[in-house]
C-alpha cells in the first residue's frame, strides 16, 4: 500500500528549465561497429538464416524495421506468442509461431534446423518459451536486444537494437539476399494448424480456424492468459491486426480492462475479446464501463466451468477453483 | 508484483522441533510496576475521568478486559469510529462515539470537560479522529497500547496493554467506582442522533435511526468507506453485534468481500451490507461468490450515482467521478 496525499497533484514544484529529453541514448560506437562487423560476417556465412522476431520489437515500437529487415533479407520469419502481430501474416515469407515443444510439429523442425537465427527482443518467459523447451543453440543465435547485443558467445554492452538494426538493414550483404518464393520452394507450405471438422466438443482447432474467418483487416484480438491465450498461438492475422495479451506476469483478468482501454484507444478498429469464465468474472465490471464509454467489443466468452488452467495445475477437484455460473448475456441487459 | 513457483507449496523444509510458541512477550516488570502505580494514583485523583475505547482493543482480543474495566470503574465510556462495537451498547455508561469535530455535540463536550481518559488501543488516522481534530490534551491522557504505555508525558517502553489491562483491573482503587446510574444523573441522558421525520430526500440522521430498529442481536455489520462508514457513526447497535470498517487504509470495494468473509465464518449471524455504488461495482463479482457458498447478507445499496466522495474532495463535475448506471437488483437474477 503506497498512501499519497489527494491534494499532491496541486503541489507546485521547481523544474530545471527546458524540455525533458526523450532521445535514446547512443550506443558506444566501437562496440557497435564491432558487433555490426560480426554480424554482417555471419549473415555473409549462413545457409539456412531464419528470423525469430519476439515481444521488445513491438515495446521498442520496431514493427517497421522488422518489415524492412524480411525486406531486404528474405529470410524465414517466425514470432513468438507475445509477438504474433509483429510481423504481416500475408508475406509469402512468414512461417509461423515457434514456442519450443508447444510449437506445430513443422515449425519447431524449421527453427531447430536453421544454422543462424537473428533473434530479436526475445523475452523468454515460461509460456513464451513452450515452459522453457526453447532449445536453440547458442552458437547459431544472434540476439538483438534492448540494451545489448549478443553476436553468439560475444556481449557487445549498451549496443541497443534501436540504433544498431537500421544499420544491419543499411549494410546487409546483398549476398545473402533469399527470394521469397523460394522459401516455400525449399521448405514447402507453411505449417497450418490441423483442419479439424465440426464435433460435439469444441477444440482449440477448430474454434482459432474457424474465428480468423470472422476478424476482419484491423481487428484487435485480445486472449486472455490461459486457455484463450494457449490456443490462439497459432493463428493466422488478417492484415495490420493488433493482437494483445499478457503472457509475461501470468495475470488473469487482464483482459477485460485492457480490451476496454484497446476500444477507446482506436475506435476505428473492431476489437475482440477471448476470454474463459473465470478469468472474466474477476474483472466483469469493466463491461459496465465499456458501456459508460461507448464502446462495443465482441466478447468470446469460453465457459471451462471454473478455472480450467488452475484445475490442470492443481487441485482438479477443489471447490475453490469452482465458480458460480452466470447467465452472461442477460446480466448485461441489466 | 511478486512471482511465487506454484509448486512452492509442495517443498518440504527443515522446521527445529517443537511447536510454535505464540505466548505474548512479557511486559518488563520493573518498568510496569512504575507504569501502575502511576496509573492507580492518577485514577484515585481523577474527578470526571472517563474511558475512550478504540481499534486495537479489538486487534488484541481484549472486548471481555474492556468490559471488566467498565464494570469495576463505572466510567462513563466512548468509543471510535474503528471500534463502535468494542462495547456494549445497551450499557446505562456507554455515552457514544468520538471522533473529534465529527462527534455529536454532546458527545464531544463530555469528551473534553473529561480530567482523566483511559484510552485503549487509539489509532489515531484522519477518518477515525474526524480529521485530526482530537483536541485532546496530553496532561489527562493514559495511553494503552500494544507495544507501550504512556501516563500523560511519560512513555514506559514496551508495556503493552494486554498484560498491564488485567492488573489495573486487579489493583482498581474502590474508591474510584462510580455508580453507573449516577452518570446518567450527572451528564444527562445519552447523545443521539436527531430524530429526523421521513421526506423526500434520505438523509443520514433519518437512514440509520430507521436501519438500527431492522438489526436484530448479533448482527453483523458491514460499511463501506466513504457515505455509508462516516454516516454509521453514531449508530446504536444491538446487543453482540460485530461492526465491520474498514477506516485505515480507506479502500473502497473493501466491503463486498469482507461480507462474504464474515457471512461463511459465522453463518449463525445475520450479516448487513452498507455500501454506495461506486465502492459496490468495484467488487460485486463477490456477490457470485456469496450465492456459489451459500450464504445470503442482506445488501443495502446507496445510490450515491458514482463516486460520490470523490467528488466532494476533487473533481465533482468530473465524467471519471461517474460511473454505468445498473439495474441491480436484476442482475443478480442472471
């Protein structure tokens, strides 16, 4: 508990004179040099190169770059779950999702057989990392990240990602150029989630198939953390689509405030919500401001009849991780 | 954010023999002989002394002390807003609540023109002291807390109440007994709220004289920050009843979980929800919790039409002090 005063907000203070600076700070230019050298060196070296763009590309505001490296490079393009929407679905380029041993059966053998990866802003959490099963090796991975580079076994310090991509983009050798049609040449269609036919029981599968149909071009789809989130791994974008979630902390409940925030942030934009019970009952009230503010999210409710990823954790017969079921759609009328 | 292993639960470790020991520390002997003899001395002197019951008498467990100091002394006695159901009311020498520049007039004469207060267990923050208007002087005050005691000016280290209480009691001067019918004699009868006629608007005085005649004996009830707490003051409870507040860190949404929380660890009770309905939103999926374990508070709902205290501290025209409008009583159907 952190108690503030109500009235701090009135409280003048003195502030140095001039405007705050929101430049990035330089990286330390031989370090950089150093590191860009090995870089394009590797690049130069590789035969079967791959990109795996991860969450910090899209918290450094980087989705531009990303698109300009694909561009110029050709290489192989793979995201991780919280990254799915950095790079365009439709680019004949894009292979799919890789989370380790989570990952479809092709992707995972894609990944593991290239000789170097360009991994960029990598955030290897639990659920990020298929719980840990990344398995790449470290000589073949060349980490972009926020405030340092890693060229292999090599830490080039304070190099940040900002300033050194543009300059892997400027200096990429034109050797190693790959036609983009001729990924699927050499390694065939890409992976695709199993068709599954309709059934009585509703299969991640088939439900993540069947819902990319109805997203439209600029949709924002929000998963919740759990079964919502687990699922929507594989799924194929439709273009410029933002897609929120929230594997880092683990939070349930995150997502009804944040799809509220998501609406009113672009109200030019259909949002979505995939959600299970449990997780929406914590933080229901949020619809009510939905309504106060106007906006109107589609809401995908799953009904597991509790909290189905605690169950599978532990405790699958507590009655603490039952809940009361609720007729949703009426108690919104009211 | 703390980030625990879920599986944390399972490890075992390594505990020294022996159960745990929960006896209270000992009081320092010397220094608590000091501290009585201080105490008795000033009691024998005292002409209009008086007792002010507050919040750690109920931490500490210590309502049947409290009543035994009433009967043995026959002080007139007062309570605070944290700790209105820390005696009974129904006793001819409980006089009212306290809180500064928030008590009745009455109440707050007696509480000044008061030479001696016996102060148990104050907890003294700005809600529970009407703002940090006490007013109290120093030269009259003997504090008992849990860790220390002070006699006006003098603080005896680690003297905690829960030992020194009883042996005041043991060793009170016979001398000191006041006949509780005679405070009645002397102060005349006990300050009450106004006695408001019904009209169109609810006010305050009007709610709570009307509520108290529907609490049957050892109700539970519960107030929620803001409204529905400053209003419940001066309240008359009946006889065993519990009241819960939640004054010390002033959160709002507290009340609907504690409700829950009282109702399923005492279902003999009849518990009662007082809450505006902003604080009421923040938490009312509890209310699928109270229904899922059974349990059935009676809710009295006030339609303050949005965060009405926020308001009247900053912001009362503000679209973020307002909040959706619901049909509740419907929304429970669902």
């Amino acid at each position: 508990y952190i108690g503030i005063p109500s009235d701090i907000v009135n409280t003048e203070i003195t502030v140095d004179a001039g405007k705050l600076d929101y430049s990035i700070p330089r990286n330390p230019q031989d370090t950089q040099e150093a590191a860009l050298k090995d870089i394009i060196r590797a690049i130069q070296q590789a035969k079967n190169p791959i990109i795996l763009a991860d969450a910090c590309v899209l918290r450094n505001n980087m989705k531009k770059e990303l698109a300009e490296l694909v561009k110029v490079s050709g290489f192989p393009v793979y995201v991780a779950p919280m990254s799915i929407d950095v790079v365009d679905h439709d680019l004949p380029s894009y292979r799919g999702c890789y989370s380790g041993s989570s990952s479809l059966d092709q992707v995972k053998k894609e990944v593991l057989s290239a000789d170097l990866i360009l991994e960029l802003g990598s955030e290897q959490t639990d659920v990020n990392t298929g719980g840990f099963t990344y398995g790449l090796d470290t000589s073949k991975i060349i980490e972009f990240h926020t405030f340092v580079t890693k060229v292999f076994y090599s830490t080039y310090e304070k190099v940040s990602m900002q300033e050194l991509l543009p300059l892997v983009i400027k200096h990429f050798p034109s050797s190693a150029n790959i036609d983009p049609a001729s990924i699927e040449r050499s390694l065939g269609p890409r992976a695709r989630r199993a068709d599954t036919p309709p059934g009585e029981v509703i299969v991640q599968d088939y439900f993540w198939n069947k819902m990319t149909e109805y997203f439209p071009e600029r949709s924002i789809i929000v998963t919740e953390t759990g079964t919502a989130n687990l699922g929507a791994f594989n799924v194929d974008l439709p273009k410029d689509c933002i897609f929120i979630s929230q594997l880092l902390w683990g939070s349930i409940g995150y997502t009804v405030p944040a799809t509220l925030g998501a609406a009113v942030a672009d109200r030019s934009r259909r949002t979505f919500l995939v959600v299970g019970d449990g997780s929406f009952q914590l933080t229901v009230q949020e619809i009510s401001s939905m309504l106060h503010h106007g906006v109107c999210p589609i809401i995908l409710l799953i009904n597991n009849d509790g909290y189905l990823i605690e169950k599978l954790i532990h405790g699958r017969d507590r009655k603490y991780n039952d809940i009361q079921m609720w007729e949703y759609a009426e108690s919104f009328n009211t």
